[in-house]
C-alpha cells in the first residue's frame, strides 16, 4: 500500500519545473532534426553578376569556427531592387568587432560575379541572446532586424554564403553552409536533448526522495486479513 501527501507548494513547483525541462528537451531535439535535414540537403547554389555593394549596412553575427568563437561578416548589396545580405567573412575574436571600422569585404567590391549557397535562415529560437542593435551584433541571422538597424527596405529573404578568403588569400569553403544561423552541431544539439531530459528524471528522482524522507510518502506492506 502506498500512502502519499504531496507538498502542495512543491508539487506546483516540480510540476512547472519538469514541464520546462521537457520543453527545452524537445526543442533542442527538433534542432537535431533540423541539423540533419539541413546537412543531407544541398544548397541551392546561384550566382548574381549585377550589384552594388552597400558599405555602411554591415552586420555581425555569432558563429563558431573549427570550434572557436569568431563573428561572420554579413556584408549587403543591391541586388536589382532588393536588399541582399552575403555571408561573406569571418572574423574570430571573443568579442564583436566594431562594424564602424571593419572593413567591408573585398571580395563583393571588385565588381566580379558573386556565387554562393542561397540560404533561408530559420526564425531564431526562443532562448537566443538578444541582438545588439546599436553594435550590429546578433547571435542569430535575422536578416529583417539587420536590415532596420542599417536602414535598408525590402530585403531579400534569404542569404548568400559565399567562400571565405584564407590567410594565404585562396577561398575557403564557407563552414556554416549546411549549418544555417545555427553554431552547433547536430551531436551537440543531441547531447543538450539528453541533457534537458535527464534532468527532468532526476527532477522526478529528488521530487519522491524528499517526500520519502518527510514522512510523506510511505509503502506499506499489503494488511493481512
């Protein structure tokens, strides 16, 4: 026979508290997903010819490359009558750069034709850091949000990832492609799921031992008649 009384104050608690984890569990699981899809899926590859690079409307956004902290360089262009963001650099720094004195791309400034990956950035998740305006610094592409901080109309929904220039000034394939607006790999959004879900358990664990230990749950062998 089991005897319980629940805490009423500690059951709300525990209740709100797993629901929470379970929904941070199953976000970053619909990441993994999206990670996946994202990586088995080629990217449509264009090309534009006709532009005009847009100096003034740089923005930054968070990226991890070769597992190291840096800002990809979101640089526009007019592209006929719209607005284009080009993921066109990366710059590994801790800290943002200062968009004011960064100097924009040189590859959208030789007037040759651009190629790259077309990409359509997903709306950014609920616990991202919020954006910087004023720095031009996001942690999450959001192409609408870049575009107001620099004063630009009619953007383009989606971006061009473009090769990055190395150090000895040969292209190097743009990391994030296949990764969208997202730094994590597939493992880790994985690794946070499982995380989220075991802290439910044992949120589940600590909830029923400390009732134990009050005296407010008990098991009773079964009376015999």
């Amino acid at each position: 026979m089991i005897r319980f009384r629940p805490l009423p104050m500690l059951t709300v608690i525990a209740v709100i508290a797993f629901a929470l984890l379970v929904l941070l569990g199953r976000w970053q699981w619909q990441r993994y997903e999206e990670r996946l899809e994202a990586a088995s899926a080629p990217p449509i590859e264009m090309t534009i010819a006709s532009y005009r690079p847009i100096e003034e409307g740089i923005a930054l956004v968070y990226g991890l490359k070769d597992g190291e902290p840096g800002w990809r360089v979101f640089a526009p262009v007019l592209y006929g009558e719209e607005n284009l963001y080009v993921d066109a650099a990366f710059v590994q720094s801790v800290e943002p750069p200062d968009w004011r004195t960064l100097r924009f791309p040189a590859s959208l400034t030789l007037n040759a034709p651009i190629s790259g990956a077309a990409i359509t950035p997903s709306p950014p998740a609920p616990l991202t850091h919020a954006p910087s305006l004023p720095d031009r610094v996001w942690y999450a592409v959001n192409l609408e949000e870049m575009a107001r901080a620099a004063g630009l109309r009619s953007v383009a929904s989606y971006y061009l990832a473009t090769d990055y220039v190395g150090e000895d000034g040969r292209p190097v394939p743009n990391p994030f492609v296949g990764a969208g607006d997202d730094a994590l790999t597939p493992a880790r959004h994985l690794g946070y799921a499982a995380t989220w879900w075991g802290l439910a358990i044992v949120l589940v664990g600590i909830y029923f031992a400390y009732h134990v230990s009050v005296g407010r749950l008990k098991f009773a062998p079964p009376m015999k008649k």
